[in-house]
C-alpha cells in the first residue's frame, strides 16, 4: 500500500484520529477522578522514579566526562527504561538525519526519522513537502508520492485542521504537527530491503484563543518498506493505522498559551536510536 492510500489526514492523513473533549477543550478540567488505589499506585510509581533517579545522580566517577566515543563503540546494556543500538548518525539534508546503517537497525533508525518528517508541519507546505519526499522517498516513486500527496493537502483539508486554505497559519494561533515515536518493529528484512512498522504518538491543531480546533494527541502505527538504494535506506511504500493507545492519564488539559509556548520552546527529536 503506498503513502497516497492511506496518507489523508494526521501527518498527511484526512482521517480525525481522536475525539475532541466535551466542553472547552482547555477549560483546565480534570477527567473523572480514579480510584484512591490508583492513585496509590501513582504515587509509588514516583517515588520509585525519584529513588532512582537519585541513585543515577550519585554514581559519580570519571564517566561523567565528555564522550567521544566512535559510533561502533560499546552499546548500552539493554533494559525496559534504557535506550539501545549505537551512537546516532551525523550527516543530514534538509534536516532529516542520513547515512543510517546497512543492517536492521539501520532500517528502524530511517524508518523511525521518516515517521517524525511526515508528520511535521512541513508537510502542509507544499515545497517543504516536496523536499522531504525527495529526501525519503525512493527516487521511482518520487513523483508518485508528490502527485498523492497534492491531491491530499486541498484547501478543504488545510480548512478542517484550522489552517487558512494555503497552509498559512492564522494570525494569533500556533500550528502543531508533530510525531513521535515510541518504538519500532522489524517484520522483514534482507540486505535489499525491509519493513518496519513504527508505532507511534502524535499531536495535531491549532494551539490559541477560540480555536476551534485545539491540539489533540493519537496513537498509531506506521508500517513502512523500505530498499536500499543509493547508499540509503528509502521509503517504497507507507500505511498507517490506529493504535495501539494508552489509557488517558488524569492530567489537565493545559491552556492554549501554555501549549503554544511548549511547541515554541521544546524543539522536536530528528533521530531515533
């Protein structure tokens, strides 16, 4: 399945993958509250983190120096909580990381950054779009993918998550699209190719007074196969579907201002792994 038959709204897909909360949306109310052992188990839950988060502090020792070490150097010991595989890449176009691996892991680093790129706001630009795709796309598919991908982004599309029907940002609000992974799956792979599916959260809208449409988060799961070609690891064809989703926390929705000066402050992540 390529990226146009399914790429339709959230990060080029046209399908609303969360339902908008009833009332004001940033009304700063709480979900209904849980019951006094899960909060039990919250609070635990932190300590816990403290605990080890202090005990992490205290280590001391020299390793606390700058690292130089090469990229094949020693891995990090793999446990539920610590990040695995070798240091990142250092090469990139257009802002998107290059030169991942010929190997497995290779393939989940390119897969993972290629989840974030298509579903930035980039996207609803139509020649920052055209530079990601020939950045990630497969050089055969290019144009395919380009004449999908401006059938998908109309003025109607760019009119229903909040934008003005250029992709223009209205005065006064904060666009947001942005994704990020949570970890990636190898179903298939050969030295040629491979496929990836890249599960995923995201969040979508326009952070501001009176928006109508206010940022919301999803979860989804991206599933990309990929060749390597010229060097590199490039996207032949994409899908995407929902979930799997966590249960929502008990946290407030944060303000509009508070969301727009996060989006500001907090710069997204280009490399996974």
């Amino acid at each position: 399945m390529s990226l146009g038959d399914e790429q339709h709204g959230y990060g080029g897909t046209g399908q609303t993958r969360t339902r908008l909360p009833e009332g004001d949306p940033y009304g700063g109310a709480r979900r209904t509250a849980r019951s006094s052992s899960r909060s039990l188990v919250t609070v635990v839950g932190v300590v816990v983190l403290l605990i080890a988060a202090i005990a992490f502090a205290n280590r001391g020792g020299d390793d606390s120096a700058a690292d130089n070490t090469p990229a094949d150097a020693t891995k990090p010991e793999t446990t539920a909580t610590a990040p695995t595989g070798v240091a990142p890449v250092r090469t990139g176009t257009g802002g998107i990381p290059t030169g991942f691996a010929h190997d497995q892991q290779g393939a989940e680093s390119a897969a993972a950054n290629y989840a974030v790129a298509l579903g930035s706001a980039d996207m609803f630009n139509k020649a920052k779009r055209d530079a990601v795709l020939m950045s990630i796309i497969t050089p055969s598919r290019v144009s395919e993918f380009k004449t999908t991908l401006d059938q998908a982004y109309t003025s109607a599309f760019n009119k229903n998550v909040g934008l003005n029907p250029d992709g223009s940002t209205p005065a006064g609000y904060t666009f947001v699209s942005r994704t990020s992974p949570i970890g990636t799956k190898t179903t298939e792979y050969s030295a040629g190719g491979a496929t990836v599916e890249v599960w995923c959260s995201g969040l979508l809208g326009l952070a501001g007074e009176n928006s109508t449409n206010p940022v919301t988060n999803s979860w989804f799961t991206i599933t990309m196969k990929l060749e390597w070609t010229n060097g590199g690891w490039k996207i032949v064809t994409h899908s995407q579907k929902d979930g799997p989703a966590p249960v929502p926390g008990d946290e407030r929705a944060s303000s509009a201002d508070e969301m727009a000066k996060a989006v500001e402050e907090y710069g997204g992540f280009t490399y996974a792994r």
